[in-house]
C-alpha cells in the first residue's frame, strides 16, 4: 500500500476514479506551488493535467528541480496526451478513465524504477560511498566535501577499481577532450584528494612513471 500526494484543482476532486477501489491511502491538496510547501511526504505524486496541461507542466517542473524523491504519475486525458514529453519529468501518464488493475500496476512499477535507480546511482568501493544523485561522497560513513571536480575524479578511479590510468586519461576522461590545462593539473587535484580522504589517502594509489589507480582493499599502494 502507497501513500499517495494527489495534486488537483478540479473542484470534484476525483482525478482517478480507479483510485477508491484500490488500498492506497491518498491525500488530496490544491494544485499550485503554495501548497508543496507543507505537503507531507509521500511515496507516488499524482498529479492532475486534465484540464490544465501548462499548470501541471509547472508544478512537474518544480518537483523535479527542488530533488523530490517520489515518481511523478501525470493524469491526463486522451487529448492531451501529445504534449507530455521527456521534459515533464514524470514517471508516467495515466488516462483518467484507466481501470484500478492498470493504476495499481503504474504505481507499482514507479516504485520498483524509483528503487532500482536509487540503487543504480551509487558507488561503493573500499569503504567508499558516491552518490551520483546527489553528488556526494563517504568514506566509511565520514562526509567528504568535495569540489565538482574532485568528486568526479574519485567517481571515475573507484569505477575503474585497479586501474590504472595516465595523467592524459584522466584529463582526458574527467575534464574534458576540450580542457587546455596541463597534467600537473591532475597531480594538483589528486594531493588534494588525498588530504580529504585523510586516513584513506592510499585508496588513490600511484603507478611511477605511468599515472593513478584506485585500490582496492585488498590491493594496499
């Protein structure tokens, strides 16, 4: 059973008729930005684009923006259904007049993606955690501040576990084929990786005469 946070400024209040003969709970709340203030939390938002496609649009647009964490399902009907794009940012669409077997299978396989992405987005290596969603770091529970630059370094080396890449390479695959700094540039941001990692500072190990590497635990310097 899913929480659900339905979204609506239909006076009837009923986006999905389906909805009663399911076991969700659902909370209904006006559709405008006011009210995603102090919306409670929710497993799925239900959003109703029925008669207001620009409307919803906006408030698709919102959620995905400020990282809410809850798939998005777009009510809408048949006619509308050519203005819903990638853009939206919504989970899925979901016809207004759809049965409860077909909106109980929507809800549920939005949560099964949510999971599988969720899980997908991260790294763990050597007691190290990267979050790509959010574009944090850990090593072994400690947050590591880390600028854009040095998280994308430490990405790039603990995906590539053992691995040992030239300076080039990593200037090559971290800052871009267009970047016009030398390789010193790579020494300068992996010294200040290190300091970050402190007692984990042999996780980035160094090949002499040939580049870096990410170790794994097993692997030592």
């Amino acid at each position: 059973m899913a929480q659900l946070l339905i979204l609506t400024s239909a006076q009837d209040q009923d986006v999905l008729p389906a909805l009663s003969l399911l076991n969700h709970r659902g909370r209904v709340i006006p559709a405008d930005a006011s009210s995603l203030v102090t919306a409670p939390s929710s497993d799925v938002v239900i959003i109703d684009a029925r008669r207001d496609l620009a409307g919803a649009k906006a408030l698709c647009k919102i959620l995905t923006t400020t990282g809410s964490a809850a798939p998005i399902l777009l009510v809408v009907t048949e006619g509308g259904l050519p203005a819903v794009n990638a853009d939206w940012g919504v989970a899925d669409v979901v016809l207004t007049d759809a049965g409860p077997a077909e909106v109980d299978a929507r809800i549920r396989l939005a949560l099964d993606r949510r999971t599988t992405d969720s899980a997908s987005s991260k790294i763990q290596a050597s007691g190290v955690t990267i979050d790509e969603a959010s574009y944090s770091a850990k090593v072994h529970g400690r947050p590591l501040d880390l600028t854009f630059k040095e998280f994308e370094l430490l990405r790039f080396l603990a995906t590539h576990p053992s691995r040992v890449f030239t300076r080039e390479q990593l200037l090559s695959e971290v800052w871009g084929y267009d970047y016009f700094g030398g390789t010193r540039t790579v020494d300068v941001h992996v010294r200040r990786l290190r300091a970050k990692l402190g007692d984990n500072e042999s996780l980035i190990g160094t090949v002499r005469n040939v580049g870096y590497r990410f170790n794994d635990v097993e692997d030592g310097q």
